[in-house]
C-alpha cells in the first residue's frame, strides 16, 4: 500500500516540507533509510543520519533546527512530536495488517475455559480450568494460564509468559520449609500487554491484580498479592516482591527490585537497578540502592567521583595535624 506525503500529513496533522507528492510504502530507520520508506528523527543523537539518509520522507519535531543540507531526495513532514507521530503511523499500518484468530490445534484450552469474540491461542498455548478471558485478546505461544484466572478485553500476552503459577509462599519450621497454599488467582484488566517470559504468581488468596492499561516488558515477576495500577509501565527484569500496591501511571526502570508489603504512589519514577525498600509518595523520583531522590543521588554520585582526591587531602590534612602536635 502507498500513501503521498500530503495524505500522511493530513492524518498525523503535519506540514510538508519538500514534495507533497513523494510516495513511501514502507518504514526504515533513519541510519538505514532506503527509497519509497519513512523514517522519523525524535533523538538529538541521530541528527547527523538525516543528511545522508536514502529515506523519500523523515517525520521532524517543529522545533527541530537543521543547519546541514539535505538530501535532494528528501521531504520532511514537520509535527508536533515525531515519535508520537510515527507511533500513530504504525498503528494505523498494523490495523491494515490480516489479523489471526481462533485457536491453534497445537493450543491446549480447557472445556471449562471462555475465550471471548475475536481472540487468537497460539500453539502449545496452555489455558486452564476455569479461566476467563475477554475479548479480543492475543495468547501468543507457549503461554501458559493457570486455573482461575481472568483476562479482561484487548490483552496481549507474548510467548512463555506464565500467569497464575503459586505464589512463593513457605512457612518455616524446625523441619524445614511448609508450603503454604496459593489459592487465589490473577486478575488481569483491559488494554494490558504482557512481555516474553514475564510471570504474574497468583494470590495466597484474593487476587493479584494488573489494571488496566499496564504495560510490562519482557523477564519481568510480579509476586503474589500484588496489585499494579492503570497505565503503569515496567521495564524489562524489573521484580516485585508480594502484597505491594503500585499507584497510578508508574514508570519502573529496567532491573529494578521492589520490597514486599509497602505502598508506591501514583506517577512515581523508578530508575534502572533502583532497590525500593520503602513507601513512596506521590510523584516521587527515585534512584539508587535502597532509593533516594533522585535529585539527592545524582549530587551523591558527583560527590563520589571524587572520593579519591577527597581521600588524599584528608590523609595529607592528618599529616599536617601530627606535625602540629609533635
């Protein structure tokens, strides 16, 4: 399918620079940009590729200022935000995509299971008893739903996630280690997308409870009896321990760890390997390990680099005190 750069800047609300005519049928990175494709330039870094990208259309903030000369063959579509732009491109383009649905007969559901209107089961997908899901859900392979659990409507979940497994949940003894039983399940709400080999445990009872609109990447674990608010996103390997409550429209840097049993606010930032041992407020941004704000841990990180001269002054100053008193 072909579109001009006049039709795409009348979809995205951007103003054409160069030939409204230019016709692209496809995307590209701006660093490997080839004839009748669309890049976009968001990233300050990437600047320098525009001035020799093969790309017949580049999206550009307004504000942008380029001082090189372009190349001849170039259009430019300038608008407001240019990621935003091209994310809109590309949704548009994977709606116009054939999309798959039904159940594989790799798939395994239970009888007991309600799989909702236009969903897709993917091979060696495992859905168990009792599990409901919505909707317009893509289970891609090799996931696997435990017992019990509940999907709601327009979830995603990729390859090798496992949803509803038991909580880690062991009672010690003199004897060892008691298994105590996990017999709750997942909640997961609408709009939620699920990363590869991400695993969600269910409640030792209740539910643990992803709302809706969160997104999680992939290698990431939510432990039993959590809740995850709406809209917040987490980065990849991040891990939170059981019965936390996660705010509203949270941000979590990748690797990050979260303690058992506190409370995070809504519209918190969490930076990468970030250890939270404690609750956060409202609109916090934290870093480091355990956290701190994150304004006091970048000063904290300058004062580090310092640290050996610091040393040395302090051992010269110690000299100079026992000279003082001989």
């Amino acid at each position: 399918m072909e579109f001009t750069a006049k039709q795409i800047a009348e979809f995205i609300q951007g103003r054409v620079e160069g030939d409204e005519n230019a016709a692209i049928n496809s995307f590209a990175k701006i660093e490997e940009g080839r004839e009748g494709a669309i890049s976009f330039l968001s990233n300050s870094k990437y600047t320098h590729y525009i001035y020799n990208t093969k790309s017949t259309v580049c999206l550009v903030d307004e504000s942008l200022t380029l001082e090189g000369k372009l190349p001849e063959t170039l259009t430019l579509i300038r608008v407001k935000s240019a990621y935003e732009a091209v994310s809109k491109l590309l949704t548009l383009y994977d709606s116009m995509m054939p999309k798959k649905t039904g159940v594989h007969p790799l798939a395994f559901v239970s009888e007991s299971a309600k799989v909702g209107e236009n969903c897709y089961i993917g091979p060696f997908a495992c859905i168990g008893e009792g599990v409901v899901i919505g909707d317009n859900c893509r289970i891609n392979p090799n996931v696997v739903i435990y017992d019990g659990c509940k999907l709601g409507n327009n979830v995603v979940l990729h390859s090798g996630c496992v949803i509803g497994a038991d909580g880690f949940g062991f009672a010690p003894t003199e004897h060892g280690y008691d298994k105590i039983p996990q017999i709750g399940i997942v909640v997961i709400e609408d709009n939620v997308e699920i990363g590869a080999n991400t695993c969600i445990d269910r409640s030792t009872m209740g539910a643990t409870i992803i709302r809706k609109g969160v997104k999680l990447d992939n290698l990431i674990q939510i432990a039993h009896n959590v809740e995850v608010g709406e809209n917040t996103v987490m980065a990849s390997q991040v891990g939170v321990s059981g019965s936390t409550k996660i705010g509203q429209w949270c941000m979590f840097g990748g690797q990050s760890g979260i303690s058992g049993h506190i409370k995070i606010g809504n519209q918190v930032q969490i930076g990468p390997q970030c250890g939270v041992i404690s609750t956060i407020k409202d609109q916090q941004k934290v870093m480091g390990s355990p956290q701190i704000d994150a304004k006091e841990y970048f000063r904290s990180y300058a004062m580090f680099h310092k640290l050996p001269e610091l040393y040395k002054e302090i051992e010269e100053l110690k000299k100079q005190i026992e000279e003082l008193k001989k």
